[in-house]
C-alpha cells in the first residue's frame, strides 16, 4: 500500500508565498492536533523542515518557525503509532549531537524516528549567524553529507566511532544508549549528486514534480532516475512525492480558494527566494535551486504540485498519482492544514483505491 504522510505546518503561511492564504502561524498545539489526526487517519507519517529564516515580503513566508528536533520530541511524546522525521541543518550541529538527538527520541518513541537531512540552500540563512554557505560547500555538500551520515550510523550501530575524513574527525567518539532500532536516514535530492547521496545513505528521497496543477504524471521521470541511483549503489531506495491538496466539496469551491491565493501571490518574497537559490553558481538544471530561481517567471504561491478540486476527484488523482510505477509514497502538504487533514481523512481517503484495498475488490467483484 502506497505510503501517505504530512509535511507539517512548523513555519509560517505553510507552502503557500502568499498574502491571501490561511496564515499558519507556528506551534506545539497546531502541529499537535495536525499529526495526532493523521495518526488517527491512519496516515505513515509525519515529517518537519528546518528553517532558520523566512523571506522577505509582506506574507511573511516561514518568517516565523519552531525548531524541528524539539518539535519532533514533542510529537513523540504524545503520539503512538506515526513514524516521525526531524530535519537536521547539518551545518549548525556535529554529527555526534545529532545522532545523540534521535538516540534520545528514539527512546520517547521506539522505532518511530528518522531524520531527514538538509545541505542548506538559502545563504543568509546561514550567514545571519556567522556560517557560509560558499561555492565549495556548494559543491562538496553532498560529500559533506556522505560522512556526517557514516558517522551517525557508527555511533547508532556500534556505539562508537573513530571515523577520519575530509569534513570529520573523530576520536574514539561514544554513543549510549544506542537506538532500539535502525534510524531511517531521507533527503531531498532533487539533483544527480544529491539522488546519488541518498541512494548510497539514505533510505527514502523526497522529490517534486513542478508547480503544475491536477497533473497526474509529472513524477515519473524523477521516479525513475531515484530508482536508477538506488539501481547503481544496489540499495533499495524509494522515491516519495511531495505533493499540495486544496480540496472542498466541489470543484468551484476548491478553485474558489487557489484564485483566492493566487490574487495575494507575494512577488517580494519571489524574488528574495530567486536572489537567494541563485547565489548556488553550482546548481544545474534540474536542481532545487534552479527551479526555486525560476519560479518568478511564472509567479504562483508554490512551486509544488497541486491538487486541486473536489474530493472525489483529488481521491483519483492520488490513486493515479500511486500508480506510477516504483513510487513508494506521497508526503501531503495543505492549504489550511486543520481543515485539510479533517477533509483527507473523512472525505479522500476513504476514497481512495490504493489505501483502502477493499475499494479494488469491490471493484473488480463488480
Ligand atoms: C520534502 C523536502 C523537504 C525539505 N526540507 C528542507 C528543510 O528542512 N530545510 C531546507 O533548508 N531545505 C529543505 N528542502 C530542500 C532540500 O533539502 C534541498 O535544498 C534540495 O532538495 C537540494 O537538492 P538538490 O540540490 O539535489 O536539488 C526540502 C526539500 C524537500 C522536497
């Protein structure tokens, strides 16, 4: 069954750049009730972004956000069942912090943790307090990456670590208590090094597929090449699809809402997101960066794919969507994320084939 999980609202205006859309502000409470819900949905998982500074303009887009890790235990403490991710910037903590940090949540949260990991793409983000992000960390972030996770998982797997590297040195590095099971490691490549990285350390890579709308098979090429770097390193590693729902009874009313938030897209924070990703003079086509530069082409509140209509037809898109051949799940974002998750719950995904097998067999006893 095609995995489902949220991406929650840790920063302000959720995925939305603009002025028109819910504002989203920030907390424990708000993203507590968003993941116990999807728990009580029955929903895979729940996963935070870190982001350290918002952009500029009038909607004031992730301006205002929680840490993830704190945020994640959290969650953990009041949660059952739900695998959780916190995302680590690995340039503002050692390795061995980290992996002490999803030691001790793994201990609120047995088996449930893993860590989504972040090379940082937004300069002053990083330059605000004193760290840089220079065309050789753009160049070597993935490299970067590669050693901050072999040391995690030594210290997970074996309690210590004496790993030497261009980045790292350790030094009979301890760790204990040791996790009670294996730590999931994502990313979010979206260029061939950074699906190379996951493939080679990760376990799953989230990928977009465009700012298109109620388009079903954008995905597959990027499927396809995460499935060729899993292919090449021999580890089976699966792409997730990073998707956007605005739903409502009916068409009219959810295309009601996105020509709300188109009307208040918030060109200031536009350009600030292309002034920033273009600082990457590494980034080639097809990377993160380039198309978060491209965005103020055609400007729209979000660069992700959209689902846009009534619940019975945002049902079949993601069932098509679950089709495409080797995905291996899809991570939802809303609008407004108290509403949305009632309406996936109650209203799309009981809808929906590939989550309820029941539906198929209806179907084909039909
Ligand atoms: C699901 C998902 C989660 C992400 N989380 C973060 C995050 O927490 N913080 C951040 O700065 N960037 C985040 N990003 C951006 C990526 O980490 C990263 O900058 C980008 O995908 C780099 O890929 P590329 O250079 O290989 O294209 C995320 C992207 C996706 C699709």
């Amino acid at each position: 069954m095609t995995k489902i999980g949220v991406f929650i609202p840790i920063g302000s205006r959720g995925w939305l750049i603009s002025t028109t859309s819910p504002m989203t502000m920030p907390s424990f409470d708000l993203n507590k009730t968003v993941v116990q819900r999807a728990e009580h949905y029955g929903l895979d998982f729940a996963l935070s972004m870190i982001k350290l500074r918002g952009y500029n303009g009038p909607s004031e887009y992730w301006v205002h956000n929680l840490e993830s890790f704190t945020l994640m235990a959290g969650l953990a403490a009041v949660t059952k069942k739900i695998q959780l991710f916190a995302s680590v910037a690995m340039l503002t903590m050692p390795p061995a912090l980290v992996a002490r940090m999803a030691s001790t949540i793994d201990s609120i949260a047995p088996g449930r943790f893993g860590i989504n990991m972040v090379t940082g793409w937004q300069p002053k983000e990083y330059q605000q307090m004193g760290l840089e992000l220079t065309p050789e960390h753009f160049s070597r972030r993935y490299d970067y990456a590669s050693e901050y996770v072999q040391i995690m998982r030594d210290l997970w797997t074996t309690g210590v670590s004496d790993f030497k590297g261009d980045f790292f040195q350790m030094d009979d590095c301890k760790l204990s208590p040791r996790p009670s099971a294996h730590i999931p490691v994502v990313g979010a490549g979206q260029s061939e090094r950074g699906m190379q990285f996951v493939a080679e350390y990760g376990d799953y890579n989230f990928i977009g597929a465009g700012g298109d709308m109620n388009q079903t098979t954008g995905a597959r090429d990027m499927v396809a090449k995460v499935e060729a770097a899993a292919r090449k390193s021999g580890r089976d590693t699966g792409a997730f699809l990073l998707l956007m729902i605005i739903a409502d009874r009916t068409d009219e009313m959810a295309f009601a809402k996105w020509d709300l938030y188109k009307q208040g897209t918030d060109i200031e924070a536009l350009e600030w997101q292309a002034s920033q990703a273009g600082q990457d003079t590494v980034a080639k086509e097809g990377s993160t960066a380039s198309a978060l530069v491209r965005q103020i082409q055609n400007p729209q509140p979000t660069g992700l794919l959209k689902l846009v209509g009534s619940y019975e037809k945002v049902a079949a898109m993601l069932d098509d969507i679950a089709m495409t051949p080797g995905l291996k799940g899809i991570m939802l974002t809303f609008d407004d994320f108290i509403v949305g998750m009632e309406q996936f719950g109650e209203h799309i995904q009981p809808l929906m084939k590939t989550r309820n097998p029941t539906l198929q067999t209806e179907k084909t006893a039909a």
